[in-house]
C-alpha cells in the first residue's frame, strides 16, 4: 500500500509553519527541512528520524519501521494532534543531520 497525496498535503497543511518539502519515491514520500531528510511518510504513516534531539522532544513516541527492513522511526503520527510540537521534533531532527553533499558535475 502506498501513501496517498491527501495524506501528505494534510501533513504539508498541518504543519505550514515549517518550510518541508516533499517528494514521491516508490510510492511513499520523503519530508524535507532545509535540503535535509527528517522523514518518511509510509502508507500514510508519518515517520520521524529517530536522531538524539528528535527523540528528546518525543520521548514516549511509539518506534517502528518506516518499510521492510528499516530500522525504528518516531512514529510521529500522533504528535500531528499537536503541531507545535511536531514543528519542535521535526527541526530538532534537521538540527541533528548534516546537510547535502554537494552533487558532483556531469562528465560530458
């Protein structure tokens, strides 16, 4: 099963305080603050990077894979009741990842 657009336009909606990005791969979606993965939203499920300061401000959060395979995400779903505080985990997760390596130039 994969994640509708409703579902990330509801999140994206929720959560318009923060500038996150988001984009579409195999079917499920990936959130961005600042060029930076802060997480997955798999079959409608919000899932937070589970990065030091993340887990600090959601601390009792529930913890399960994003995808077969994955190791534990927040599961930040419930904290979308509350969005100031998603808004705090989600930017403490930014805080806590280093940013993009530059892409290289195509060889020509």
């Amino acid at each position: 099963m994969s994640t509708s657009a409703a579902t990330i336009a509801h999140i994206l909606d929720t959560l318009a305080d923060l500038p996150l990005s988001s984009r579409k791969m195999f079917g499920e979606y990936a959130l961005y603050l600042e060029g930076r993965t802060v997480a997955f939203v798999c079959d409608d499920t919000l899932f937070i990077k589970p990065t030091p300061g993340a887990a600090a401000v959601l601390p009792d959060a529930e913890r399960g894979p994003a995808y077969p395979g994955s190791k534990d995400y927040i599961i930040g779903s419930e904290a979308l009741d509350d969005p100031d505080l998603c808004i705090r985990a989600l930017r403490a997760a930014a805080a806590d990842t280093p940013p993009p390596k530059p892409k290289k130039a195509k060889v020509k």
